[in-house]
C-alpha cells in the first residue's frame, strides 16, 4: 500500500524545490511524477516557483469544489500510470481534499507527498495542514535556520517591510507588498513585542 506523506517546514525551507527535485527524481527513471496545487495559491500562476529562480508548471491546479480522488482516477484513465503524486502549498487544501488524497495513497496505491506549512503568520494551522497531522502516514520536518542562526520554526509576515500580527490568515508571498520569514521562536516574540 502506498502511503500519504507530509513535510512541512517553515518558509524558506526548500518545499518548492524539494518537489521538482522529488519529481525529476522520478521522470529520471522513466516514471510518471504529477503535481497539484490548490488554484488559490497565485504564485507562479500555474507554476511551482522556487526561490532558487526555478519553476515547473503543474498538472493539477485544485479549486474547492474538486474533487482530487477522480481528478487522478480520470487522469490515469484518460492518459497514463501514476507513480507518484506530488503536492505543493498543501496547507491551502480543505480537509476533505486531504481526505480524498488519502484514498489516493490506499485506493490507487500511489504514494501522495505533500509539502507545505504547519501554522501560518499567527502560529495558527492551516485546515490542510492541520488534517495531515492527523491522517497522514508518515510526517517529516524540513527544517532551516532563522536570521539569528537558530532554528526556524515559525513564519513571520512583512507588510511593506514591517512584520505584522493581523490580517487574513491568506496572503500570497511576493503580493501587495507581502514578504514572508522563516523565524525561530525567541525572535518571532521579539518582533511581537513580548
């Protein structure tokens, strides 16, 4: 039985890049890697985009009333073998998509991996997120350092350059002057003022 994986880390981490790496790894040995992410993610429009300066377009892009258990059943019907599902921003899913990429792993013994954030700027969860803590198989941290050196945990928005603890759990990095940082715990407080 294949399985449903989750790595998350904070921003910066290497998520985006981990996937193409991830799916070349597959193309490189004649297998078939596709890549979904959910349609409000704007970034990179139909694209992954990585900080590195590299992107690869995506096969899937999920809106709310999809369903991602037939989106591949169809796929895989209508053009080929999936080896392996790959999924980027996952935190942007609703739980019952997570669900249905569940049934992904179990029904069509595909193995889904999903990358995306654990909490967002207010160090709440994300409805994905928060359902793959819960379902998925296997759970992996990918982790990278604060500006401090330490270990960056937690994600810190800037607004215009400032770091801000209100507004929409939502808000696309590189949109309306929003900038996101990868921060360890002690300096996500400093910059809160506590």
């Amino acid at each position: 039985m294949a399985k449903l994986y989750f790595r998350y880390g904070a921003m910066n981490c290497g998520k985006s890049t981990a996937i193409m790496q991830v799916g070349y790894n597959y193309y490189e040995r004649g297998m078939n890697a596709v890549i979904m992410k959910p349609m409000v993610d704007t970034k990179g429009d139909n694209k992954v985009v990585s900080r590195l300066g590299i992107d690869k377009p995506v096969d899937f892009l999920v809106g709310n009333d999809d369903d991602v258990f037939e989106m591949i059943d169809l796929y895989q019907k209508e053009n080929k073998k999936i080896d392996c599902l790959l999924v980027d921003e996952v935190q942007f899913f609703r739980s019952y998509h997570i669900d249905q990429m569940l049934k992904v792993a179990v029904t069509l013994n595909i193995p889904v991996i999903c990358y995306g954030l654990r909490t967002d700027f207010l160090m709440n969860g994300f409805e994905g997120s928060q359902r793959l803590l819960l379902i998925a198989h296997t759970i992996e941290e990918l982790k990278t350092i604060c500006t401090c050196g330490r270990k960056a945990t937690l994600n810190g928005r800037k607004v215009n350059g400032k770091y801000v603890f209100e507004g929409e759990q939502v808000a696309i990095d590189g949109e309306n002057h929003v900038e996101y940082q990868s921060l360890c715990t002690s300096c996500y407080f400093e910059y809160r003022g506590e």
